[in-house]
C-alpha cells in the first residue's frame, strides 16, 4: 500500500498518547521500512498522522457525514464594481447640506 504523506496544515493541535508497546513496536518497523523503500525517514508523529488521515479519508460513512454537517465555506467578493441583480451601482459622494452655494 502506497504510503500518501499529509498535506501540510496551517493550524496543527498537539496530541499526546500512549500505545501499546506492540504497535510502538510495529509503527517503528513500519518506519523502518518506509526509510529502506525511499531512503528517507518518517518521523513517527507524521506517520501516524498520516495513517489516521488516510483511514478517516477512506471511511465512507464518515465523508458523507462530514460533507453534510461541514458549514459552508464564505465565498469571497469578486473584484470589480459592484453589480446586484444585474445593475451596476457606483457610490456617489452627496453634496453637504450646508446652506451654501455648490
């Protein structure tokens, strides 16, 4: 199975747990593999990340769930002037009321 590293994010959490000293064990000999395949290490934390990522990615259930409750996303204001319904509207400055000539 080919081994996806994740995308790089903009906002990581820190997380701490413990494993069973088993999956210790095989998570290292699976990085021990990694790096005689490529020839380049695998720090455990991307690793692990990358495994959950990957399982979470291909879980079905979960995607649909996630696309349905995920709020959307604000979309952002073309550039340009200023077109609602179809009519171009451009600010005008008013003229100061105060009494005066123009």
């Amino acid at each position: 199975m080919p081994l996806r590293l994740p995308h790089v994010a903009v906002t990581t959490v820190a997380v701490t747990c413990k494993f069973d000293a088993d999956l210790h064990a095989d998570l290292e000999a699976y990085a021990a593999m990694f790096e005689a395949e490529r020839g380049k290490p695998i720090p455990l934390p991307t690793l692990i990340a990358t495994i959950v990522q990957d399982y979470l990615q291909h879980d079905p259930d979960f995607m649909r769930e996630r696309r349905q409750t995920a709020a959307p996303r604000a979309r952002p204001k073309p550039a340009g002037p200023d077109r609602r319904n179809g009519v171009l509207h451009i600010a005008v400055p008013h003229a100061q009321e105060d009494g005066g000539a123009p």
